[in-house]
C-alpha cells in the first residue's frame, strides 16, 4: 500500500511541484517528491500509532475498570480471601477476615498458626500442591481454623488456593476459604433430629397443609399398626375415632391457626380398630413469612397412664379388700347426700354397722379368715340394700349405710332387720363355719339434726349403744334418748 494511500499530504506537495526543465530541476523534483514520500508515511504511522495508543489507553481503563470491581467483589464478598506469600504468611485480606482475627492481627503471621493441630497436614498438602502444580490443587480441602471470636468452637471452611504471578515468576497463592460452619452445624443437627425422629417412643407425623402424612416414624407405625407405606400418603383422619364431636375439632383448629400449637388428650383408633387415649401435641411449621409450610404432630398412647389413674384412682376411693366405698367417698357421698336432701326436702337415714364376734375370729383364726369375713360382710350389706343406697367400710370391721328416703322408726327398724338377717348367716371358712353379727346404730336426717358432723356423732352414740346391748340389735337415736330394738 502506498503513502497516498494514507495521507492527503503526498498529493498536494505534487501539485506544487515546480515542472521538469533541466536536469537540476528534475533531481530537485524527484528530492521534493522522495521528502514528500517519507512526510506522508511519517504521518501515517504516526497516526496508527495513536490508533493504537488509543486502543491501549481503552485497554487499561477496562483492565483498571476490571479489577477495581474485582477489587470490590473481593472487599464485598462473604468468602474469605487471603493473599499469602508461597509459604503461607499473610500479606493481604479481605474484610470478611475479620471473622478469623482482625486484619493487623492477620497480616505478617503464618495462616498455619490459625489451622487446628487436626488440619494441619491437609493445609500443607494443599499449599503443596498448589505451589508445585501436583494433582488435586483446585480441589477444595476441608480446614477447622481457631479464631478470636471464640476459640473454644472451631470456625469450620472449604479451603482452595490458585497461584499468584508476577513478570512470569511465582510470588504468593490467593486463597479462597468459605465459611461452612452452619452448613455443618446444620448437618449435625439434621443428623440428631433425624436419630430423633427415627428412634424417639413417641409417635411423629409430618402432614401438608391439606392434611395428607408425608411421614411417619417407626413409633408411629409401631402405635398406631400403621406401616409407613400405609400411612404416607393418606389423610390423617384415618386415625380419627369419632369420640370427639365438631365443637372438640372447632376448638382444636381455632387453637392451631390462632398459635400455630395444640395440645392435649385426643382419642385415636389404630389399624386393627381399636381406640386408645393419646397425648398429642401438633405443631405449625412455618416459613420465614409465617405462611404454613406443613403440620407436626407428637403422640404417645397414654392407655397405660389412663388406665393407672383409674387404679389410683379406684385407690383413693375404694376399700381394695371388700370394693366397698372407703371413709374418703363416704364423707363425699354423705355431704352430697345432704345437699340434695336440702334441696329436694326428702329425709334419709344414716347407719353405722360394727360386726359383732369378728375379733375373736380374726385373733383365732388368723388375718386370713378374718379379711374373708370382711370380704364376704362387705357383699352381704351391699346385697341387703337398695340400688340408691351407699354401703361404705370406714375402717377395721366398721361399715356405714347412708339410705337416702329412709325415715320414720318402722321403717328404719325393718330395714335394720333385713341387714342383720344377712349378717347372721353363718359364712363357711374352708373345713369350719363361723357366725358374725352386727350392731346398728340409726341416725335420721332432719329428725335428729341438719348438721354433718352431729349426724355422724348420733350414728355413732347409737352404735355404741346397740353393742353395750350385747349385739344384733339396733338403737335409733331420738334427742338424746335412744330407742331401741332388738334383732333375732
């Protein structure tokens, strides 16, 4: 390409050539022409060479460009960026550092000194291999690395590391070391909550928000005899017994959506049908924006604790040797007796019985023999009684009879009969028969007093007077003087 080509420069000098004469014009021609010749190329490579200075100077705008928002990535990043020399001393880092030690504690010490003795050898492995080019260089190396924060916790990272050039030599490794602390803190507690789930005695079910199970831990299956694969994937209303009614479910879903939690005992019915008392707590599983992810619910069959605090229950109230109401029901049945006598103005009748001869029987014969003629004194007054009566054991050989609607002497005496006559029936023991007896003594409700505790006394006052009698026979107490009526 020639000059011309290039620059308007070469074309102009021509046209001011002078015209060829003699032979120095000529050669003064062709110098102009070869000066105008060297000019225009002169021109033109200057002006390439601005092109390309030009081109260089956009170039290292971009590069600068480049690496202030490199620069700036590193400064921003979350991942901690370390410069070290090839040795491993820290030159440089970023502000996420900071989580190791703050940056002039960092700069000029070892980055080894901040690995834990465990981590060692893989951080000078792969320093090594970074530094000579071996296999497994820009592979990440799991490093535990102490740190100011709290070094009794291990700050847990991902570690890589690439090489640093400069004028084509070696001079440092960058390293990148990301933070997996809560990843592997979160991973730990996956792993307890799992080994929870999987070996905890209460039963755990996982619904959507539709009610539909996504999972079951094995108590689950072994609770309800549902196996997982039966369970997952139905609603979880096949458990439902069909004890509660829709007011119970109104309550349970007002509870669950106004405090994401509900709480109590709920009757279930397993595979096979039966129904069974549960404790169950169902929780809301929420997002970060409260909206309902799915529902957890725990069990655990409470049959056994049910049917304790029925025995304890049954304890409390009843005597265990003859199933008769013990002194503490009594004293509850006699004031609800008296309240609804009140109410309803209707008298009734209260009894004390001691059995007569039973301590000879017991001192003779033995606790044994003795506990069998409670035992069978107990069954006889309850069958000597009406359905609406109480027949209670206070004590020893002592029972109360509270017969509501019972008055008048006539008939309190002919009741008295009817409870004697069972009583002196003799009672077989084993090869022997023994006879026992008893001594009432009668207190009616208003006649004698409206009082609880003064009724009590009166029954009492007239048992003891129907023993003092010699026995089988009855005393109604009448204002401080005690009829009497003796028994066959």
């Amino acid at each position: 390409m020639t000059p011309e080509n290039h620059s308007p420069v070469l074309p102009a000098i021509r046209q001011n050539l002078p015209s060829a004469g003699n032979s120095s014009d000529v050669a003064i021609r062709d110098q102009l022409y070869r000066y105008a010749e060297d000019l225009g190329q002169s021109i033109a490579r200057g002006s390439s060479l601005e092109a390309i200075n030009q081109e260089l100077l956009n170039t290292c705008a971009w590069l600068k460009s480049s690496r202030d928002e490199l620069d700036e990535m590193v400064r921003c990043s979350r991942d901690i960026h370390l410069v070290t020399d090839c040795n491993g001393v820290i030159l440089q880092c970023n502000p996420a550092a900071s989580v190791i030690a703050p940056a002039q504690r960092l700069a000029g010490e070892s980055l080894a000194n901040w690995v834990l003795p465990k981590c060692v050898d893989h951080y000078n492995q792969l320093r090594a291999n970074t530094v000579f080019g071996k296999s497994g260089a820009h592979e990440e190396c799991e490093l535990n690395l102490r740190h100011s924060a709290n070094e009794s916790f291990p700050l847990i990272v991902a570690a890589s590391a690439f090489c640093l050039y400069r004028d084509g030599e070696l001079f440092g490794l960058h390293w990148i070391l990301r933070n997996i602390t809560y990843l592997r803190e979160a991973e730990i507690d996956t792993k307890i909550a799992t080994m929870v789930f999987e070996s905890a005695a209460e039963g755990v079910m996982i619904t959507d928000i539709d009610g539909e199970i996504v999972a079951v831990n094995p108590a689950f299956s072994q609770i309800t005899g549902y196996a997982a694969h039966e369970a997952i994937g139905r609603k979880a209303s096949l458990l439902r017994s069909g004890v509660h009614d829709s007011a119970f479910y109104a309550e349970f879903w007002r509870s669950l959506r106004e405090t994401g939690k509900w709480q109590g005992e709920m009757y279930n019915r397993r595979e096979n049908g039966e129904m069974y008392p549960a404790w169950q707590t169902i929780s809301a599983a929420t997002d970060n924006c409260g909206r309902v992810l799915s529902y957890v619910a725990i069990f655990s069959d409470i049959s056994r604790l049910a049917r304790a605090e029925k025995r304890l229950a049954y304890l409390a109230h009843y005597d265990t040797l003859t199933g008769l109401p013990n002194r503490h029901l009594f004293h509850d049945r006699l004031h609800q007796t008296i309240a609804n006598a009140k109410r309803s103005e209707v008298p009734f009748t209260l009894i004390f019985v001691d059995l007569d001869r039973f301590k000879a029987i017991n001192d003779q014969m033995g606790h044994h023999a003795g506990d069998r003629v409670l035992h069978e004194a107990g069954r006889r007054l309850a069958a000597a009684v009406r359905e609406s009566d109480t027949v209670a054991r206070i004590g020893g050989d002592e029972f109360v009879i509270i017969a509501p609607g019972l008055s008048g002497s006539d008939d309190i005496r002919r009741f008295c009969r009817n409870v004697i006559d069972q009583l002196i029936e003799p009672i077989k023991l084993d090869d022997c028969q023994v006879s026992i007896g008893g001594s009432l003594g009668c207190a009616e409700y208003p006649r004698h007093t409206d009082d609880e505790e003064t009724l009590l006394k009166y029954a009492d006052i007239a048992m003891y007077q129907a023993k003092l009698a010699g026995g089988s026979v009855h005393f109604i107490h009448d204002a401080g003087r005690p009829l009497t009526s003796e028994m066959p």
